[in-house]
C-alpha cells in the first residue's frame, strides 16, 4: 500500500497539524506496542472504553513515527509529527478504508451470519486460490476494527476479496458495507449469537442484509423469514434441503464413515458432491461454497476434486485420540447455544462407544435467561443421552442441579488441579468452550501424548506465502517452487501436494531420489533435478523428471543414454555460469554446447537457466546487474543459434522482490515459501510457517555452586530452576546455540539455555518462569525465529531449518 496523506484529509473531512507537507504512507497501525511502526506508518490513535492510544504517541514518535490520525494532540507531541486531525479515530479509520477500497474494482465476496462466516472464507480461499489472487480477512477479523485493517491489506495484484463482517447490534452493518463494499454476499447460518443486541430475529436478519445493499447476488438457504427481509431488488441465489423453488435443492444427503454425499439439482440436472464431512454444520458451509463455485461458472468435476479436500478449520469439531482408550471432539473455539446442538449432533454420530461426557463452559451470547438458557441445555443434554457434565464456569457452577451426573468447576485452573481425581476411559468426551478459559489446557490434558517433540507445518501460511510472492510476478510469468532437502527441513511430499493444488508450473529438487520420491507419492507436476549425477540419468528419464545440464560431459552422457532408449524431444535444462562459478556453462563453451545440440532431436531445450549469487546484497548490485546482463546475451545466442524458445529464468527468492526487471519467462521461488526473506522489511509479510515444539521433560532446583551438563559449561550463581527438554543436536539443534547463547520460548517467556546442548536434551533456566512439567516450549518459530537464531550463530536460516532431522515428526495442519 502506498498512499498520499494529501488524499486522504479531504475523505477524512480533517485539519493537517504538521512539520512537513503530507507524505506517502506504507502501513497502518492501531497498536503502539507493534514492532512494524516505522517512518512510512500512519498510525491511527483509537480510544476505547478501557484505553485511549494517544497516550502512546510520545513513545511512538521517539523511535520514528512521524503520521497519526488523532482527535486531539497530546501536549507533549505538539510540534514534534505530522497530525490528521478528526472528530471520531475509529470513523477515520473506517472512512480511510472505504476509500481506499474504492480504488480497486475486482468481485469481493462479503460473508456474514451467526456462525461459519470463518470457515466459509477459509474454504473458500483454499478453493479459489489456484484461480484467484485472494485476498481475506486475516482470521477472525470481522469487527469494526478488523474490517478497515484487513480491506487495507488490498494490493493491486489481488483480484478476488473475501471479507467478514460480524456485528453485534444494530447500526453497526452499514458501516462495514461502506468498507467492503462486496458485490457478492454470502449470508450464512442464523443461530443465537449477539442475540442480546437485537429486538428480535428479524431485526437482526435486516441489519446484516444491510452488507449486501449493493451486492449484484446474494447467495442464502431459502428461509421465509430471510425471504421476508431481504432488500427490494436483491437478486438471489439460493439453496434448501426442503423447498424445491430454491436455485439449488439438495434432495439426498447420505452421510457414511465421516463423509457425505449429497445428491443436487441445478438448472434442470442432477449432481453428486462428495465431502469429508459429515456434521450439520459442515455440510451446511460447504453448499456455501458450493453455491459460489457454481456462480462462477465452475464444473462440476472442478467443484468435486478441490472439495473433497476441504479441510476441519481451527480445531473446530476435530475428533482426536484421547487418553486411556477415550475419544475427543474438539470444539474449543466457541460457547453458544447454537453451537452446542451441532456439537451435540455431531457427538451423536461418533458411535465408538457407548458413554459421552460433555466438558462445557459458561454459555454466552444467548440471548436468554440464565435460567431459560441452562434448562434449555439441560434439555438437550438429556435428548443426546450424555452419560455425565463436567461444566466449567461461575455461572454453570450455579446451575448445576439442572444436570443429572454433574460436577462443576469454577475455572479451567481448578478443574486442572483435580484432573488426577477424575477418571476418563472408554468414552467420547466434547470438550466445549469459550475461547476466554482456554480449554486447550484441557485438550492437552486428554490427548493421548505419542510424540513429545514435533515440527508443525502450518499449509495455510505456505499458501499465503506463495501468493504474495506470485502477487509480485508480471502476468505470465511461471513459478517454479523449490522442494529440494525434504522441503527445506519441512517435508517434501506434503508440500508439493498442496503446490500442485495450487497449480505452480514446476518444482525444484535436487538429486534424483527427491524427485522419484514425490513421483511415487503421486505428483504429476513437472519436475527439474537440479544437481542430477550421470549414474542417475536412467532414473531419471524412467519417472519423467527433467535434468538440469550445466557441462558438456554430462550433456554427452545423457545424450548417449537418449540416443539408447531412442527418445525424442525429451526435456533438459541447461545451466550457464554468469559469475556463481558452482555449476554451470561458462561464456567459452557455449559455442560447443551450441554446436552438439544443433539438429539433435532426442533432447529438446525446456528452458535456460542461471543462478544469482548476491541477489540478497543490494551493495553487490553492480556484479547481480553483471550476471543478469550475460545471462541475456549467451541465453539470447542459444536460443537464436538453435532458433527455439525456451523458459529462461534467473531469479531466486530474493531476486523476484530486488530485481523484477529480470523476470523472463520463469522465476524460483525457495526459502520465501517457507516464511523466511533476506529483506526485514518483507519479512513483516511473510507468515510463520515451521514451529518447532517439544514439552518439558523435568524439572529440579540446583543450589549456588551447582553445574549442569557436559563439561560444567554452566556454574549457578544462586538457587535456579532447570528445566530438561527432549530435544538435542542429534535433531538438529546446533551446540553453538547453548551455553547462554540462545533460548527456548515457554508461555511467552523467554527460557535462557544453560549448559552445552547434548546429542537429545537440552536445559533451560525457568527461575522466573511459572512452568511445569509437560508444559509445552517452542524452539523455533514466531519466537524466536530461525533468521534470529541463524543471525545468533553467524549462518543463514536455511541451515537451521534443514539441519531438524527427519527423526522429529511433522505434523501438517490447515
């Protein structure tokens, strides 16, 4: 984003206090503790019920923020930045993204409902992005503030938007239709929550409708109260289990080993979907999807294979193995009473076995009575044959004679504390709350523990990753995607499974056994080996894989093995040296490789390739702009000489941000992918992708005097708590990042390592740190980061995270 101040005072309807004429702006910003605040940020000075950010201005203009929007200026400052002076900050900010808004014309598809606003937009994106430049709400941003903050995330490459807007009261819609903007909605499921704010149903079915004043579709199940209340003029598109008049009537639902199928009838023709679901809710947001596809014109064969690999969103309704032969149902994300039913429904259709305990918070945003409320779950418990209620909660505990074969508990600490006390075996549990007690304690607590050490790989994040390296890329430039060491430490195949969903045009690995190994797993993407030895040639043309030659021996190789096998056309890459000087066809031997490939039918040329040594160091600008230049002239000899056209491409991840002149046809993407640049100013878009975890094994007092590990590297200066982890330089944890160098992160806390790292163990000091043992401790991810650790230790991330070896498992997730 870059926009002029002097364009936005008259759409704020402000007074400009400043020292300079009105600058451009890169950022926005309403948290004063955020380390992205720099120069080029306007930051916007909220006040609410419990704070007033202009109290943090002083603080902000010290390390260097000079533009605020403000409804005042605090005395101090007066002088010292730039204000946009306004009468209400949050309307400001409100208005300067409805502005900012209008500047892009692409279809925006705004959500809104009770319940599944979330999940429909994650789904959505996963199944648009192969096709679209999505842009979204960051997780749950539907508020006030949420909205502006994720439409001011637009950049001119995104064209397809998907928006929440959540209210609570009336009033509230219009102004996040004036932000958003969409020309599609999406009207959701109408359950319960932020009753309290509204009169009645109906008054709170016309107020989110309000999202979709200006929509040109809004895609609903036909309901006669929504039909009553929809705007004049709406143009629908429906669906309905029950009423054949809607645009779309699923007529058949047949639900079978956690999956469903559904039968459909569309503009005269019937349909089968498939989906790895099978609760109420679920299904009802995939027609959603559905419905969205099937206005964009997508076919039906489409519409089933990106389907069928829609994936449980944010733990909600996940089932997992439990404790002593117990079955879990995580639904830790929200407390309604909407929501317990589907929890309840779906409860039901687990049928292992035969006693259900329900664990379930204080219920909020009902909209009724705390008695009405609890009798009406009483109700449901005793309709679903729930075998005991563990409730959790101040007021739950109030009502607890309302349940048979109940216990409650205050808070989620004192359930913890007692948990030794309560027996769970041989049951389904749903474990139902609140997000404010944190039941993930209690998730943790029940999970049956079968891997204390993991590397998570968050595919969402891979997927945000590549579309903001692709949003950089001129219109059709092809990416190729490094998968080469195991994925860069985070696991090949899994990766390149979801690079191919997302239609990249090629993958990178480096020996032949990488590529055979994704060929086995059932990749279809082409493939380049980018190192291939002469004894791998065979293989190589026996899986379809595309060597990269970079000498004239290894072309006379391959050429000969051609030649054997009587190929045509068979696809190579060439390699030139511009100045890596590690692989590679130097400027004197071009000619020959000219002259052995010139009429030779067995191979042809699927591109040209060089490699950047210093795309990463703008100080070697001058000898990058020397490489690209002979790239061009000795690619632009052999393609002219062998009158062909090949893919060319030079730019690896730092080069497609740094040199975006040098495109070609073709650019590769590597570390990027993984959530790691070289430029500290791009890291800030980059999102997490790897997160190391492991648990505390145990933990001891050592007095004054006292050593700990090998060599007593480490010597206490007074009474210190130390804690053990399982995990050491045999999983690739360097010996350089101990004895008091770096430092594990336990409950946001930073735990200094002591003593040197041992081949499967490390220690930490947890003097001042409130843990215990089995807690959970990160080693690397969003703190501290493998750029920290890698600049810590004098190396590049890429080390750090391929050194994590294969022993630790990873777990994906979406």
């Amino acid at each position: 984003m870059s926009i002029s101040l002097k364009n936005i005072i008259p759409v704020l309807n402000a007074q400009w206090i400043g020292n300079s004429s009105p600058a451009e702006v890169e950022t926005v910003s309403i948290d004063s503790r955020s380390l992205q605040n720099t120069s080029h940020s306007l930051f916007f000075a909220l006040v609410g019920p419990n704070n007033d950010a202009h109290i943090f201005i002083a603080d902000l203009i010290e390390i260097g923020v000079q533009n605020f929007v403000v409804t005042y200026i605090p005395e101090e400052c007066k002088g010292k930045a730039n204000f946009i002076v306004v009468e209400n900050t949050l309307d400001a900010l409100q208005q300067f993204a409805a502005y900012y808004r209008s500047l892009f014309e692409f279809p925006v598809i705004g959500l809104t409902g009770s319940n599944g606003k979330t999940i429909v937009k994650e789904w959505l994106n996963f199944l648009l992005s192969p096709d679209f430049n999505v842009i979204r709400s960051p997780k749950s941003y539907n508020s006030q503030v949420g909205v502006p903050l994720s439409v001011l995330a637009i950049n001119e490459k995104h064209n397809l938007g998907i928006f929440e807007a959540g209210i609570s009261t009336v009033s509230e819609m219009e102004k996040l239709e004036a932000v958003i903007k969409p020309t599609i909605g999406i009207l959701t499921n109408i359950g319960s929550s932020h009753d309290e704010g509204f009169n009645s149903l109906e008054q709170k079915i016309k107020e989110k409708q309000l999202l979709f004043k200006y929509s040109e579709v809004v895609i609903y199940q036909k309901n006669n109260l929504v039909d009553k209340c929809m705007l004049p003029k709406t143009k629908t598109f429906s669906w309905s289990f029950d009423k054949e008049t809607a645009d779309v009537f699923v007529f058949k639902k047949e639900t079978l080993n956690q999956s469903t199928t559904l039968h459909y009838k569309f503009k005269g023709n019937t349909y089968e979907l498939n989906i790895p679901f099978e609760d109420k809710a679920s299904i009802e947001n995939a027609i959603s999807c559905l419905m969205l596809m099937l206005y964009f014109n997508y076919d039906s064969v489409t519409i089933q294979s990106r389907m069928l690999l829609l994936f449980p969103v944010e733990m909600r309704l996940k089932v997992k193995t439990g404790i002593n032969n117990c079955s879990l149902i995580d639904d830790s994300y929200s407390s309604d009473f909407q929501s317990l039913k589907i929890a309840l429904d779906f409860l039901e259709s687990q049928k292992q076995f035969q006693n259900k305990t329900v664990i379930l918070s204080d219920i909020f945003q009902s909209g009724l009575s705390n008695d009405e409320l609890y009798s009406k779950v009483s109700q449901l418990i005793v309709s679903n044959n729930i075998s005991r209620v563990i409730g959790i909660g101040e007021t739950i505990s109030k009502f607890n004679d309302k349940f048979a074969n109940c216990i409650t508990f205050k808070s989620t600490a004192e359930f913890v504390s007692n948990f030794e006390k309560l027996d769970f075996a041989n049951e389904t549990i749903l474990i139902k709350g609140a997000r404010s007690f944190e039941f993930e304690e209690i998730v943790y607590l029940l999970e049956e523990k079968t891997h204390e050490t993991v590397l998570e790989i968050n595919l969402n994040a891979i997927s945000y990753n590549l579309n903001f390296f692709k949003s950089k890329l001129k219109p059709n430039v092809k990416i190729m995607v490094m998968v080469k060491a195991f994925g860069y430490g985070n696991g090949g195949l899994e990766i390149a499974k979801l690079l191919e969903h997302h239609k990249v045009d090629y993958l990178g690995v480096a020996f032949a056994d990488e590529g055979i190994s994704l060929r086995n797993g059932g990749i279809h993407l082409p493939i380049m080996v980018l190192n291939p030895e002469n004894t791998s040639f065979s293989a190589i043309i026996q899986h379809q894989l595309e060597p990269e030659i970079y000498c004239l021996k290894g072309l006379h190789a391959f050429l000969k093995i051609a030649k054997h096998k009587n190929l045509k056309r068979f696809p190579i890459h060439i390699k030139l040296d511009t100045g890596m000087h590690r692989l590679g066809f130097e400027e004197d031997s071009v000619n020959e490789l000219i002259a052995t490939l010139k009429g030779n039918e067995t191979v042809e040329i699927r591109s040209i390739l060089s490699h950047l040594a210093t795309s990463d160091d703008l100080k070697h600008r001058d000898f990058t702009i020397s490489q690209i230049r002979l790239f061009d002239k000795l690619s632009s000899n052999i393609v002219a000489e062998l009158g062909i056209n090949p893919i060319r491409h030079i730019l690896n991840t730092s080069g497609i941000s740094n040199y975006p002149d040098a495109q070609y046809n073709m650019v590769r993407l590597g570390i990027g992918l993984y959530g790691v640049s070289n430029d500290t100013a791009e890291q800030k878009y980059l999102e997490n992708v790897g997160t190391l975890k492991s648990v505390i094994s145990q933990i001891r007092s050592i007095s004054a005097g006292e050593s700990v590990g090998y060599g007593r590297k480490f010597m206490a200066e007074k009474t210190t708590r130390v804690a053990t982890i399982p995990i050491g330089y045999a999983d690739g944890i360097s010996r350089a990042w101990g004895n008091g160098v770096g430092f594990i992160s336990i409950k946001d806390k930073k735990a200094k390592i002591i003593g040197s790292i041992c081949m499967d163990m490390l220690m930490v000091d947890v003097t001042e740190i409130d843990c215990t043992e089995g807690d959970r401790v990160i080693i690397f991810g969003e703190s501290p980061t493998v750029s920290y650790i890698a600049k810590k230790l004098n190396t590049i991330p890429y080390e750090i995270l391929t050194s994590i070896a294969q022993r630790v498992k990873r777990v994906f997730y979406r």
